[in-house]
C-alpha cells in the first residue's frame, strides 16, 4: 500500500492506496505528524477516524504501507524529518499544480448537481479543502515516476 503526504504548514493531506486506486483520505494538523506516522507505522488505523473525507477507513484494515510519496511544498522538510526514522526510502515529488489536481479530482469524485452542472468547473471551488486529494495526486504522480525510472 501507497502513502502521499502533501504537506503544510498548518494541516497537511494524507491518502492511502493500492495501484491508482484510493482506499482512505483525510486531513490533519500539521502538528500531529509525529502521532499520525506513528500510528501509520504500527497500522493503527482508528486513530484517523475522525479525520477520514474519502474513501472507508475499513479498507485499510490488514494492510501496511510500502512506499510513501512526499509533497515536496511547504513544510516538506519538516515532514521528512519525522519520516525518516520509519521510512527511509521517502520519494520526493514535484508537487507543482497539486491544488488544482485535487479540485479535477474532486469533481470527478464528486460531479456538480443541480444548476451547478452549467458552471463551468474552472470557476467552481469544492465545497470542502482538497488536501487529500492532492496528497492522492501526489502518490499518483510519485509512482509514475517511480516506473519511469525503472524502465
């Protein structure tokens, strides 16, 4: 299982996932990040209950995360630090338009209703922050280049 962390200073967006497929994402302080990868590490996943925007926390149940995939934006060098001890083959990545990844894949996630479907998308925001998703489109990002470079 694949772990993307887009960093922030105040909160920062986390998603699982197996392939290209999103199992679980949410959102949580910043300040946390040492408590979140250690229950991340010892696959505790209740922890994230409260936190959970995507996808069911239930999915995880089982697994353990492989691979993480860190944004390399705000507050990347404080999260690498707390990475480092448990995952040391932390893969950097490009976070460059990541925002505006994670509202496309809002919108895909979540298709405008109602009058809303007329707007169009380049002038709606989600109702909601998309860090997670962009944490998501990191991970996306990161594993393509990862076998990119394989190849």
């Amino acid at each position: 299982m694949y772990l993307g962390l887009d960093p922030g200073i105040q909160k920062f967006g986390w998603a699982f996932l197996i392939e290209e497929n999103l199992l679980c994402s949410g959102i949580s302080k910043t300040t946390c990040i040492g408590l979140f990868m250690e229950k991340v590490k010892k696959s505790h996943w209740g922890y994230l209950d409260d936190s959970v925007l995507e996808g069911k926390l239930e999915s995880l149940a089982g697994k353990t995360v492989d691979q993480v995939f860190l944004g390399n934006g705000t507050g990347g060098n404080l999260f690498r630090s707390s990475l480092s001890e448990d995952f040391p083959e932390v893969v950097v990545v490009d976070e460059r338009n990541s925002t505006l990844d994670a509202r496309s894949i809002y919108w895909n996630l979540h298709p405008p209703r109602g009058w809303r479907r007329v707007l169009p998308l380049s002038l709606q925001t989600p109702p909601r922050p998309v860090d997670d998703l962009a944490a998501y489109g990191i991970a996306l990002k990161g594993m393509r280049f990862k076998k990119e470079k394989e190849i």
